[in-house]
C-alpha cells in the first residue's frame, strides 16, 4: 500500500501578493489581466470568492461582483520562485515528489513513514512549515492513491487537511458530486445527470452497459477510481535534454497576430516547467510545419541560460517572423529550450512535470 500526499497552494498568485503586500491582506484580490484588454482571473483571493469571483472568470465578470476588488498583473517570476522553494520542501520530505503544476503536487510518502511520523503527521507537519517559513498556506490530502489524494486536497480548503483512512475510500467518494472524479468534466457530468448520477456512489453501483454507454472505453477504468482504487504511481521524470511544447492550429494560419500569440503561450507553458525543474536553458529552438506539412525547425541560441517566458518567446518569435512571408500558412508551432545548465542556487534536483 502506497500513501500519498496532494499538496496545494491556497489562492497562490493572489495569496503571495498578500504576502509581498499586507494591505492587501483581508481584501478580495484578483490576480490576472486588465479588464479592458479582456483579461481573465487567474486567481482569486478567497476574500474575492465570497463575491462569487472564480478562476477563468472574465475580469470584466469579477469586476461585476465586486466593484471594490484589488486587480494586480500577474508576476510570474516571483511565483515561480515561491515554487521552487516548496518544491524544495517537498523533496526533503521524499524524492518521489510529482508536480502537477507551479503550485501542486503529488508526494509518495510510503518510505518516509515511521512510528512516530504516520502520513498524517507528514502532512500537518509539512503544513506548519510552509506557513512559518513562506507565510502561505497549503491545503494537504493524504490517501493511499493519487486520485482521492487530489480529490482530498480540495475538501477542506483553504488551510484545510483532510486525511482518508485506508479503507474508507469508497465511503468518502460516495457522497462526492461525479464531477470531482478525474475525468469527469462539466459536459460528461451533465449527461451523467440527465440519467439521474450525480454522486460518484451513483456512480460506482452502474452496471457495465451504463458504463459503457455513457463513458465508452473509459467505462471501466472510472469505475475503478469511483471506487477509490488507483494504483497510479508518483512518476518522478527522468532528467530532461530539452523541454517542449507545440501546437497543431485548429485552422492553418498566416494571421501574425495568431501566431505570435501562440508562441507566447507555448513559451509560457516550456517556461513554467524549466522554472518547476529549477533549469534554465542556453538554445530556443522554434519547430514549424507548413500547410503542405513541409516540417524544419530554427534555434537561436541565448546570450545567457535563462528560462523566463519573455526570453523564449522573444527569440521563438523572432524565428517565426523570419519565416513569414505572403501566403504562408503554418499547422504546427514548436517552441523548446535545450542547452541546460540548471541554477545551482536552487536545491532543487533538476525534474520535470512532464513532456509533450
Ligand atoms: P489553482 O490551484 O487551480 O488555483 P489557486 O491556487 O489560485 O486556488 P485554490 O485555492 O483553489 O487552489 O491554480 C494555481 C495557480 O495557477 C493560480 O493561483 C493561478 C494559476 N491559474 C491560472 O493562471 N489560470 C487558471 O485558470 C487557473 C485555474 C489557475
Ligand atoms: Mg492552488
């Protein structure tokens, strides 16, 4: 049997500029872009959410709710710093630390436990230190698997932890609205609901035909997490060459504006994770397919490691712009950064979330 932490930040991007900020503490603070630019909320302070101020939610929409709200651009350095250091945390605690992204993860304690220190005691006091030595709070689920881990995370939030006894599993999801289960989005839950499921118990007693009608062949393998069981392992990356992200468009484009847009995405996504790797890398390389998917690739190479999203994706642009010409339309963008030389003030071992 395995035991597994989740931990994640409360409210992070608005949370560290209450840390960075006092004045802003006890106040409905909305990290994300301008509503005049049609911005959205990237993170909403839990003072906010009582105005019924969520993530993803048009700035223009939050505004709406709360008048008084304090909007801040968001400062990604400075929460991919925070990250690292409890990244760092987490990897005194266990090697075997999964980031799902800059502000959560999975941790695979099983090895770390000893009489004195059950899972719980981890969890709590792991808790205790991000408070006193980050002034923030994170919100812990301990189960025996990933999928009731996360889903454990998020029952006491914020500063909540919620711990699911080994062999109480099934019991604790069964209550659970369905679309708490991995896998289960808004638009599966409401053909769920129109059957009368709701609950992942309502879910987990269908019989296999139901199964197999509503979900296909993902039949089988949800019923298993409805149930609790999930033997998915805390994957620890192997150390990375490069780091890379593309897109294929949904329609072939020359529109500039499109691109470059894309490219900045892209350049965000490669960022966060050589940020969450604690990598920096010297060599941007931009991939491109054409519409007759004519596919090359161009690379540039920096004058400093670095991994900042600007930094990738001025160099990724100015790639692309090169080979822009009337009547070229493009299918595919890549952008990845190789050439590493990771940050040696950090403590972090070089690790990735993940690849594309
Ligand atoms: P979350 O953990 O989903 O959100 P949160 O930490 O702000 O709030 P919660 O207490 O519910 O965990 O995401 C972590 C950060 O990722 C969040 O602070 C900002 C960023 N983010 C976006 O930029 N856009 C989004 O749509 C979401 C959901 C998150
Ligand atoms: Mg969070």
């Amino acid at each position: 049997m395995h035991h597994i932490l989740h931990a994640d930040f409360d409210a992070f991007y608005a949370s560290v500029e209450q840390l960075d900020n006092p004045d802003l503490r006890g106040k409905p603070v909305v990290v994300g872009g301008s509503p005049d630019q049609r911005g959205v909320v990237a993170s909403a302070s839990y003072e906010s959410r009582r105005f019924g101020i969520r993530s993803a939610m048009p700035m223009r929409t939050a505004f709406q709710r709360c008048p008084k709200a304090v909007r801040l651009p968001p400062r990604f350095d400075r929460y991919h710093q925070v990250s690292r250091q409890v990244m760092a945390m987490f990897h005194e605690i266990t090697p075997l630390v999964e980031p799902l992204s800059l502000d959560e993860a999975f941790l695979d304690v099983t090895d770390a436990i000893t009489p004195e220190m059950p899972p719980e005691e981890i969890a709590a006091a792991l808790r205790r230190r991000v408070k006193v030595e980050l002034g923030l709070t994170i919100s812990v689920g301990v189960a025996t698997s990933k999928s009731v881990a996360k889903i454990a995370s998020d029952m006491d939030k914020p500063d909540g932890l919620t711990v699911v006894v080994p062999g109480s599993e099934r019991d604790f999801l069964a209550p659970l609205d369905a679309i708490k289960l991995w896998g289960i989005g808004p638009k599966t839950a409401a053909r769920l609901a129109a059957d009368g499921v709701h609950t992942i118990g309502e879910l987990a007693s269908q019989p296999d035909e139901w199964l197999a009608k509503k979900l296909g062949r993902r039949g089988p393998y949800v019923r298993r997490l409805a149930l609790g069981q999930d033997e998915s392992p805390v994957v620890v990356e192997r150390e990375a060459k490069s780091v890379s992200a593309e897109t294929t468009l949904a329609r072939d484009t020359a529109d500039a504006e499109v691109l470059f847009e894309l490219v900045d995405r892209l350049s965000q996504r490669v960022s966060r994770r050589l940020v969450i790797g604690g990598l920096r890398g010297r060599t941007v390389k931009a991939k491109l397919r054409l519409s007759d998917f004519t596919t090359f690739s161009r690379q540039r190479t920096l004058r400093e490691p670095d991994s900042s999203p600007d930094a990738i994706a001025g160099s990724a642009r100015a790639m692309l712009e090169r080979e822009m010409s009337e009547g070229r339309r493009f299918r595919l963008i890549g952008v990845s950064v190789s050439g590493f030389e990771s940050s040696d003030s950090e403590p972090l071992q070089p690790r990735l979330a993940g690849f594309e």
